[in-house]
C-alpha cells in the first residue's frame, strides 16, 4: 500500500486520568471520525467501571472500536490486538475515514503503528517451566527474578502482568539480551499508515488527584458491584483480566481479606504508579508531541495541519 494513499490516523496518548478520551470525543465531533481504542482492559466485555469505558451514548454517537472484543477468561494480546485492529482500519471503504487511536497501553500503539518484535524461535517447554513456577512459586517470585535478570523490562512491565513478565524472562533465558532491546534492534520498522502522535501531560500533583478522584467516582458508580457479578459469573480471580488495577483489590475485599477503605487506598496507589510507568514509557518516544491538556486550541491546529494536508 502506497503510503500516500495509506489511512491516516491520529493517536492521543498519555497517563491514565488525564483526559485522552474527552479529547478525542472532542475532535471526532469536530471532524466525523471514529476511534479506535488502545487500551488493554477495555477490549474485556462486561469490565465497564472499572476500565473507565466510554458510556453507551457516547459510543452510539461516535462509533468506537476495539471495546468489549472477548470475555474476561479469554486470552488476549498485543498480537491479536493489531490483527483486529488493523483489520478494521483496512475495511473496505474505511481508507478514507478519519480514525482517533486514543488510549494509554503504550505496547499496543506502537505495535499497531510500527509492527511487533516476534521471536520465531519461541521455546514452549520453557514457557510452561515458568507458567508452572508461577502456579507454584507466584508471581512475586516471577517478577522478582525478572528484575535480577533485565531491569529495564522490569521497570516497564506491571508485575501483575504475569504474560508480559514471562515472555521478557523467556527472550532473556533464550538470547541473554532484554526483550526491551530486542525490540529497539526490531524498530517497529513496519509502517502502514500516516500518523500524528498528540501527547497530554498535566501538573503531577494534579494528575493523582484526578486518579483519586476518579477510584471513588468508580465506586460511587458502582464498582463494587461489577465485580462482585464478575465473581458470581465464575471470572476467576486468577484471570488476567481479574488481575487488573481495581479488579484484584476489591475482589481481595469482597472476600474478606482487607477492608474496604484498605483496597480504595491501595487501589489509588497502583493507578499511581501505573500512571508513572506510562510517562516513563511515552516519554521515551521523540514522535510525541506534548501539550497541556487545557491548550485544546494549538492541539487542534496541529490535528487540523495533518487532517488536512494533501
């Protein structure tokens, strides 16, 4: 595909919390387009509050894509996420439309933009040694000898994301280099399409308390109840998707292992530290370009300067 005739796509990223969504609600309004989601937790249906999904009204006002894809107990990554996804982009008809990639898993916007690092020598009997170590030594002692071994996977990778943990222990194991220079050496070179990447960024200090502020909005919305239905639905709490932020502190609350008050508290904590290890990653990316998230005007020019452009 000629990349002058490629689809054009506008990508908003950021730290969780911090606006990326009303802005892209903002310009697909303005401009007619669609969004494509690239966040790893809303792809799972019936995980609403939790992944902070866009309400039904919204969606049925702008058409959204990439959200409740499959159901908590099934598998999901990074690869069949930019199959999916790019098959909607390449839809017949959908060349010409305007497509707003807004969310915060950085792996999967880079991915969808650039290709994925696949090592075709994938060792399944060593994948499943760790898989078993993880059964019966858990993922504390997972994470752990994955910060012995590559540190700068580590401080990328949530230690509760026991795949992504596993994976980078295996690329380790089988070629001592970390996956995360395994995949500066792949340089993402595969480029289908033409791409702005806007960034927002906000005061630290007013970026936790807008994370604060949203963890009790959840449960005033009803988060407690959503996943006391996941639980009754038999969504193991061992699911990755019920490992997540929010989901694995409230279900240690519904069963009685810490009060309510405790898993709010920690709960708030992880966002935190998620949010920081996203501006690590996002702010390694030179093809960013950063604004305040009130400068919607010069946004919008840059936006308008590439939507535009023959």
């Amino acid at each position: 595909m000629s990349i002058h005739h490629s689809p054009r796509l506008l990508v908003i990223v950021g730290a969780t919390g911090v606006g990326k969504t009303q802005l892209a609600l903002k310009l697909s309004s303005l401009w007619g387009g669609e969004i494509i989601s690239a966040d790893s937790m809303q792809v799972y249906r019936y995980m609403d509050i939790g992944t902070a999904k866009p309400n039904f009204t919204m969606r049925k006002q702008i058409p959204h894509h990439m959200i409740d894809v499959v159901n908590p107990d099934e598998a999901f990554n990074v690869s069949l996420y930019i199959n999916m996804a790019r098959r909607i982009i390449t839809m017949p008809g959908e060349i010409q439309n305007n497509f707003i990639v807004v969310g915060g898993s950085g792996l999967y916007i880079k991915a969808l933009l650039g290709g994925l690092f696949e090592d075709q020598g994938a060792d399944i009997d060593l994948r499943n040694c760790y898989r078993e170590q993880l059964e019966t030594m858990g993922r504390d002692h997972l994470y752990a000898m994955l910060r012995e071994r590559d540190i700068l996977a580590a401080d990328q990778i949530d230690p509760h994301d026991t795949g992504r943990v596993i994976r980078a222990i295996e690329v380790w194991s089988k070629s001592g280099k970390s996956i995360v220079e395994k995949q500066r050496e792949h340089h993402f070179r595969d480029r289908p399409y033409r791409y702005l990447k806007i960034g927002l960024k906000m005061d630290r200090d007013q970026l936790y308390r807008r994370i604060d502020n949203r963890a009790e909005h959840m449960i005033g919305q009803g988060f407690v109840e959503e996943v006391q239905w996941l639980l009754e639905q038999g969504y193991d709490e061992k699911l990755q998707s019920m490992n997540s932020i929010g989901y694995r502190h409230l279900t240690a609350y519904l069963r009685g292992e810490c009060c309510l008050e405790d898993a709010i508290e920690a709960m708030k904590r992880n966002t935190r530290q998620y949010a920081k290890r996203q501006a690590t990653w996002f702010n390694a990316d030179p093809e960013i370009n950063w604004f305040s998230v009130d400068n919607f005007t010069d946004m919008k020019k840059l936006a308008d300067e590439f939507m535009n452009e023959a």
